[in-house]
C-alpha cells in the first residue's frame, strides 16, 4: 500500500510515470497493491477534469488499475471555490476532508508514504 502525495503541480508527470511504472510491475509480477494518490495545494490542479494535461491518462490508469485510488483535498477545493476558481473534478476522484488527515490516516494504517 503506497500513498503518493503530490501537492505540486512542478511534479506531475514525474509522480504519474512512478505510479503507472509500479502499477504495472506489480500487474505483469501477480502481486496485490494500493496505490493512492491525493492531491492538495496546486498538485490538485493534476485531478481537475477540464485543464489538467494528464485528465485522459488518469481516467485511463484507474480504468485499467482499479487498485488506484484518486483522491482530492477537500480545503484545497474549498479554498478555490472562495477564491472563485472553476474546478470539475475527475471521474471517480473522491474527496478526503484534507490531505494531513488523508496522510496520517494512511499512515497509521502502514501504508509507505511518497512525497512527490
């Protein structure tokens, strides 16, 4: 169980290579995984469906992976819905509360934690 936290848009398409890499390792080597990536800060901006360059391959990992989950910081959106920012989250995108309590939670729980 690995939790990938991106809250840079700087290193998305480096974060998401990582993830599809493992993903498929673990896919064609028969071993279970959990990958989770949440997202907070400006790396939310990889979950936004409309602007995010990398919308269409996301929707298409969790197609092919569904041990991937996809989650978005619920103060980030907050956040830039105050400041009236336009936001339409993926498609099977969930929301956590925040990503410090998506991130302890994980943690508590032995999930490998990678800052990227």
């Amino acid at each position: 169980r690995i939790l990938v936290h991106v809250s840079s848009d700087a290193r998305l398409a480096s974060a998401l290579d990582e993830v599809e890499d493992l993903l498929r390792a673990a896919h064609t080597e028969h071993r279970q995984i959990k990958v989770e990536i949440i997202a907070n800060r400006t790396g939310i901006e990889l979950l936004d469906a409309k602007a995010s360059p990398y919308a269409g391959r996301l929707v298409a990992l969790r197609r092919q992976f569904p041990e991937l989950r996809i989650v978005a910081c619920g103060q980030t959106m907050e956040r830039w819905r105050t400041e009236g920012k336009r936001f339409t989250l993926l498609p099977g995108a969930e929301v956590a509360p925040s990503a410090l309590d998506e991130v302890v939670k994980r943690l508590r729980d032995g999930w490998v934690y990678v800052r990227a």
